[in-house]
C-alpha cells in the first residue's frame, strides 16, 4: 500500500483509510480487534464523524492508547457556532483525546447550509477557535455535490475535502480534484463500494486507488474485512488495468446521480441508493447487500407507477438539480423486479 503526503497538512497518510462509520453494528470486542488489527498492518487514517452512533466511543474505547499511531479525522454536523463547539468538546472526550487531527464541516450540500456554517456565528468559527486552543489541527468539509464544494473550496479557508470518488460516482473528477490540487488541499475520497452496491469489491477498490486522491475511507468492521482491503491494495495499479477501470466507471457512473438527496419521495423509495446501483444492477449483479436492499424495498418500488402526484409531474424530479429522470429509472426497474 501506497502513503501520501496529505496536501499542506504535511502529514504521511496510507492511501487506505479505516471508515468507522460501521462500527456501532458489531460487537465492541470485534471493533476493538479490527481496528488494532488495521493500525498494527499500517493504516494510520482514522475517519468517523459525531453522528456516526458511538462509533467515536468505540474509537476511543479502542485505540486511544494508541493516539500517536494514527491520523484522526471526525466530522461536526452542526452549523451553528454554539453547537458546533459543544460538538467538538463531546468528541474529544468520546474518543479519550486532547485533540483530532482533521474536523470537518460534515455533509454540507446547500448553498444555505454552506452560509449558515461560513456565518460569524457558523460552525467554521468554532472550528477555527479550536484550532487555535490546539484541540483541532486542520478543518475540512464534506458533501456529496462536488461541483459546489469546488466552489465553496476556492478562498482557500480548508486544508482538506472529502468526496465521493467510485465506480459509480466518478463526478469529483472533473472540477472538484483539480481546484483541491490548486489549493494544495488534502484530498479524500469516501465510499469505494458506494455503500455495499458496487462490484467486483476487488476492482471497486482499485479504481479509486489509483486516482488522484491521498487516502480513501473504506467502511471496515472486521479483521477480515481489513485483510481484504489491504489484499486489493498490494499492487499498484498499471496502465493497461487502470484504463479498464476508467471504462468501467464511465459505464457504471452513467446514472449521474451524485446523492445529494435533494430528492424526497412522498412514498419513502430510497431514490439516491436505486439510481446509483441502476446501472451495476443491470450489468453486472448485486451483491447481497445489494438484492437484499431491493428485497426490502420492493413494494414501494413497484408502487411508483401508480403514485398519483406523480402522474403528471414527477415530484422528485423537479427537485433534482441534474434533472435526471429518476422517475423512468426507478419504474424499469420495478418492471425487471416483478
Ligand atoms: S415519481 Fe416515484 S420515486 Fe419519484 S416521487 Fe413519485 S413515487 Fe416517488
Ligand atoms: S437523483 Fe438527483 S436529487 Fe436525487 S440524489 Fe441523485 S442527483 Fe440528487
């Protein structure tokens, strides 16, 4: 496995960073050893965030004996200064630390959450104050609309960006990387299997592997699961396969959904996760997290059709700012579902 310099932080990161947004799922005993079990074979990135359940408790349960060993990036929801500061008081002491490496502005999406965190009495300000107390080292953000967090990047008031960058969702590519490179930021890239959908695991790990990023956030819960990662990552990734990966992606990222979740549906289909595994689904299978998604989802699914605010208008549609036709997609399936 590969390690980066992470952008102006100066910090050496393994290209492959533990998600620890998981953890709250399994037993404290199997957290425990997957986690030493990942700092013991060389990742040193440790990524979670104050609304992932317990998972910083578990972190701080787990290796805070071990705090020079790793990177440590946690994320604040709020957008107020108050809460914000509060936020970052709880996680220290969650994860039995003085002090996390990275705090970023989390899953900001809306240009009005975006004011509301910059406000004097935003979230930022609570970061930077932080920063100076010596409790927080770097402040970054993250969300899922890459054309404009690149934007939100250019005054140059953040040392990192988390992104999503996978064989599906591709789009960070395009405005975002190149504006993080200019900044000298470091760069993130976050779920590699998009959340269980994407397949081959092996080659979904490659492809974001061998792109521009510095580290990349891959969801573990187990030994097993970290052996499996590291196992992908042992080799670089060469000319003739990276560009079988790019053909992949260009394929497998046709959907062109970003999941911002602008889009709510009356009926609760979970629109984001069925336009972003459109096309894997169709071309390559699910996994079993993939069919049993679609399993629960079913009746909702096939009960699109026959929505009757959306007969006319889509209503999910018209709040999509890619226009994408979700309404199309998500009754083809539920014709191939039937
Ligand atoms: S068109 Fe279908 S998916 Fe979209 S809001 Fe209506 S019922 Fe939901
Ligand atoms: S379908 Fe459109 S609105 Fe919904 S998550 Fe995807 S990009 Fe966003």
């Amino acid at each position: 496995m590969r390690y980066n310099v992470f952008g102006r932080t100066g910090h050496t990161v393994s290209a492959l960073g533990f998600g620890a947004m998981n953890l709250p799922n399994v037993s404290l005993e199997q957290a425990k050893e997957a986690l030493n079990y990942a700092l013991d074979h060389g990742i040193n990135y440790i990524d979670t965030a104050a609304g992932y359940r317990n998972s910083e408790e578990i972190i701080g349960e787990s290796i805070s004996h071990r705090r020079g060993e790793y990177f440590l990036a946690t994320k604040t929801n709020q957008r107020e200064y108050a809460k914000a500061k509060e936020e970052i008081e709880r996680s220290l002491k969650r994860m039995k630390t003085d002090y996390v490496d990275l705090l970023q502005i989390h899953y900001v999406n809306k240009p009005q959450e975006f004011k509301l965190a910059m406000a004097e009495d935003g979230a930022y300000q609570a970061a930077l104050e932080a920063k100076r107390e010596g409790k927080v080292r770097f402040i970054g953000i993250t969300g899922h609309r890459p054309d404009l967090l690149a934007c939100w990047i250019e005054p140059g008031q953040f040392d990192q960006v988390l992104f999503h960058l996978s064989l599906v969702q591709t789009f960070a590519l395009n405005e975002l990387i190149p504006a993080a490179n200019r900044l000298g930021m470091g760069k993130v890239a976050m779920k590699p299997l998009s959340g269980g959908f994407v397949q081959p695991v092996e080659k979904a790990l490659r492809y974001t592997y061998s792109q521009d990023v510095h580290t990349m956030i891959s969801g573990m819960v187990s030994v097993e699961e970290v052996k499996q990662n590291l196992k992908a990552l042992e080799t670089e990734v060469e000319a003739e396969e990276r560009s079988e990966l790019e053909s992949l992606a260009a394929k497998l990222s046709e959907h062109n959904c970003r999941r911002c979740n602008y889009c709510s549906c009356p009926i609760e289909i979970p629109i984001p996760d069925m336009m972003i595994s459109s096309v894997i689904r169709r071309e390559l299978g699910l996994l079993p997290r993939g069919q049993a998604f679609y399993e629960k989802h079913k009746s909702k699914i096939v009960s699109c059709a026959d929505y009757e605010p959306c007969k006319e208008k889509p209503l999910c549609e018209e709040k999509c700012p890619y226009h994408l036709p979700m309404q199309r997609t998500i009754q083809q399936t539920a014709a191939a579902l039937v």
